[in-house]
C-alpha cells in the first residue's frame, strides 16, 4: 500500500500571527490544515525559522493563507509542507494570504512543531 502524505497545506491554514523575537520567526497556524491518512485535520502548529528575517505588508490577523512555498536545499515545497518538518537552511518561505498580503522569510533553518490533538474535518481520498 503506497504511504499516503502526511503534511501541513499551506492553503486554507489560518496565521494567527508571525512574530520575529531574538532571531526566530514564529509562524502561527491556528489551525493548520493536515493531510493524513487520507484526511482532513485541523491541528494547531508552529513553524520555527532560525536566524530569520522577515518582510511583510501590513497583515491584519488572523488571516488565511490563499497559497506558499518553501525552498530549502532538502527540496522544494508548493503549499504542502512534508511532516515531520525540520530542514536545514538556508530557507526561504514565502506566504500568500486571501487579504493580498504576502510575508517572505528567510533563515538557517525550519521547523514544524504540531500542538495540541488533531480534530478530523473531512474525507479528502
């Protein structure tokens, strides 16, 4: 049986917030929409970026993302984030939200980090 995806789609994720602190940059997904096991999750997760900066328009959140991508030297994702997520720099995400906002952050390094249990949303075989 093929190894169905497990990840975070970018599209459809709500940001709740990105804050840039001590060199890090926190991207709030509250919640994240997971793929997994054929299945739509939604699931509070952070994705950590190390040694980050960070260019943004004025994003009022919570917002929901419309599309992204990250390129890191490991591969190049279009809106689905492969889990577990931890990719060695440098990396380059870029977010685009409904409102026609977009954020761009680069850094050494990324990480996703789920928090809390997933709640099942829908069938998506």
């Amino acid at each position: 049986m093929p190894q169905l995806p497990y990840s975070i789609e970018l599209h459809d994720s709500r940001v709740s917030g990105l804050v840039l602190q001590e060199g890090l940059v926190t991207v709030s997904l509250r919640p994240a929409y997971i793929h997994r096991d054929g299945k739509g999750w939604k699931q509070d997760a952070l994705l950590i970026v190390e040694d980050a900066s960070l260019e943004t328009d004025q994003v009022e959140f919570p917002v929901t993302c419309a599309d992204g991508s990250l390129r890191a030297p490991l591969g190049r994702y279009h809106n689905l984030l492969n889990l577990p997520l931890q990719e060695p720099g440098p990396i380059l995400l870029k977010l685009e939200f409904f409102s026609g906002c977009t954020a761009a952050i680069t850094g050494t390094s990324i990480k996703a980090v789920l928090v809390g249990v997933p709640v099942f949303i829908e069938d998506v075989t």
